[in-house]
C-alpha cells in the first residue's frame, strides 16, 4: 500500500504541538476528517504522570513510542 498525506489548511496550535486537518477514508469509501500532531514544540509530554517525549516520525511503531527524554 502507499499512503499519501496532503497538509491542508488551517495549522493551527494547542499547548506543544501543531495540528492540520487530516482526511481519512474508511472500507466503505466514507471520508472523515481528524486532527494529527504535525509536530510537538516546547513543553514536555507526559505518560503515566511521567515526563515522556515520543520521536516525531519513525519507520516503526517501536521508534516511533522511543522515549527521546534522555537524549
């Protein structure tokens, strides 16, 4: 499968990151529209009450949960 991403308008931000719209496509050809995170920018993120900074982009879901605090 390939997947293409088309950024639309508006980016807008909420407390450390930047959404866009995103249009999805379910099986039966319905489209629907979600927000993702373009990018995270300054503050911590958090998991279970812990300071937890996920990679922004990865090639697997294990890079991709890589906590990058340390580094």
């Amino acid at each position: 499968m390939i997947y293409t991403i088309e950024k639309h308008s508006p980016q807008i931000y909420t407390n450390g990151a930047y959404l866009r719209p995103l249009k999805m496509v379910d099986d039966n050809n319905k489209e629907f529209w979600i927000w993702y995170v373009e990018k995270f920018e300054g503050a911590d993120s958090f998991y279970a009450g812990e300071v937890y900074n996920p990679a922004s982009v990865a090639s697997s879901l294990d890079d991709l949960l890589y906590d990058t605090t340390a580094n």
